[in-house]
C-alpha cells in the first residue's frame, strides 16, 4: 500500500511516518530528509535547493520530482509513504505517472488537520539531532538531558527553517501550492482526513485506520 502524507509545516508528517516505518515496516520518503542530506552532503542537488530552503520557499519542481522518482524506483515494491511529496499539483501529476509506470498506485493520501497556532508552537520547539535525525519537541517531548539526543547522544539543533522568521513563508508556501491538493486527492476519491492535535500515539490510532 503507497501512501501520501500531507498537511501544513509541523503537523507531524514526520512523527507520524517514523510510527509507520518502525510498526509496519513501510518504506518513508521524504523530500525535506532527502534535500537537507544533500545540502550535508554538499552536493550539486543540495546547493541548488539551500537557498530556497531556508527562505521557506519551495525547491524547484523538477529538482524534486528527479529526486523521488529515484527514490520509489529503489523501493522494489515495498509500501511507501510520501512524506512531503507531492507539494503541489503538479508534482502530484509526475508522482501519479510514476507509480503508474512502475504498475502501482497511490492508495490513500492522509490530510492531517491541524490549528494554525499549534503548528508555530511545533515549529519552534523542535530540536532535531545532526546525527540520527530523531526528532524531539521542547515543550510536548522534550529530551531526557538538555540539547542531547535520547537515541544517540549527538547534539540537538533548531532547524534554520524553524526560526519564528521563516515560518510564515513555509506556512503561505503550503497554503499557495499545496493546499489545493486536498481538493486534487478529494476527486481522486482516495483523501482521508485525520485529526493531528493531540498525544502522538493518540494521532497515530486515527491515522492507522486508514492505512
Ligand atoms: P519538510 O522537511 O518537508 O518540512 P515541512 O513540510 O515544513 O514539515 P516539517 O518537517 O516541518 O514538519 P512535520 O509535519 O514533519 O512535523 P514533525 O513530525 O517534525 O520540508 C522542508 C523544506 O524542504 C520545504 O520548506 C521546502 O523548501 C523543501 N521541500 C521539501 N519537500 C519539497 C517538495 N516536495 N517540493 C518542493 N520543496 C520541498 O513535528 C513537528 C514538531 O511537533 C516536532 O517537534 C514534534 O516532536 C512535534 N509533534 C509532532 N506530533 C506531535 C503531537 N501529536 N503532539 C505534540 N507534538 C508533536
């Protein structure tokens, strides 16, 4: 089963994904893991993207859809969940033609539904490790010992994006582009909504009912 999650910055696509990959064994993609690697990596794909990235704006079209085309295509089949992809309709009209491609499909595209004003303080509370990219929250969950990883031990930093600055720009990107995927997928008859306020295993039993 191949899945896309979306919604606004922060809702916890990528909570909620790691949640998946760790109790069904599904493949996650996502665009932003994938783009900061290469920006770490300090590769061609990375220095086209930075500049984009921590303005809040949304990295070219084709640079992505390359991106994930590579990625699925590795996937040998496994349940995939897109996780920050497609952003908008026309990344979903190169997704849909490559898992046509390939003889799938795209099942089901979960909208997690969140207040705006929760998101901001998702936003600017997270902590990510440099290390192993576990993801923490300052105030809903925060790590054992201070600006340390649970997992690994390695440093926890703030996300250039996350700065209270930047998050305008990604939240009117998201309403620009990629909120009308909603109305997109509802025709495709195959959007679920699901509710994302709430403790994280409390979300993920609403979201598991339609995976
Ligand atoms: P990306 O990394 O995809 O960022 P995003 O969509 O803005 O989403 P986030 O990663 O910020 O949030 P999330 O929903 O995964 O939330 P999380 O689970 O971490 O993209 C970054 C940038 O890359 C984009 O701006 C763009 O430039 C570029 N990009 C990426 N994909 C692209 C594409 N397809 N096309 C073009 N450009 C692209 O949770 C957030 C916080 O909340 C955490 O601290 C977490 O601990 C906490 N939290 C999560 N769930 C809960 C809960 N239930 N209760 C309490 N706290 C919670």
């Amino acid at each position: 089963m191949n899945i896309v999650l979306f919604g606004p910055p922060g809702v916890g696509k990528g909570t909620q994904s790691a949640l998946l990959v760790e109790r069904l064994n599904m493949l996650q993609i996502s665009t932003g893991d994938l783009l900061r690697k290469a920006i770490a990596a300090g590769s061609e794909l990375g220095k086209q993207a930075k500049g984009f990235m921590d303005a809040g704006a949304l990295v070219p079209d084709q640079l992505v859809i390359n991106l994930v085309a590579q990625e699925i295509k590795s996937a040998g089949g496994r349940s995939v969940i897109l996780d920050g992809f497609p952003r908008n309709v026309q990344q979903a009209g190169a997704l849909s033609e490559m898992v046509q491609g390939l003889g799938q499909k795209i099942d089901r595209a979960i909208f997690l539904v969140i207040d705006e004003a929760l998101l901001f303080k998702r936003l600017t509370g997270r902590r990510v490790c440099e290390k192993c990219g576990a993801t923490f929250n300052l105030e809903t969950q925060p790590p054992k010992k201070a600006d340390q990883c649970d997992r690994c031990g390695s440093a926890l930093v703030q996300r250039k994006d996350d700065k209270a600055e930047v998050i305008g720009s990604r939240l009117k990107a998201y309403k620009d582009s990629t909120l009308p995927l909603h109305e997109y997928f509802q025709k495709k008859g195959i959007l679920a909504e699901v509710d994302a306020d709430g403790p994280v295993e409390e979300v993920f039993s609403r979201l598991r009912k339609f995976v």
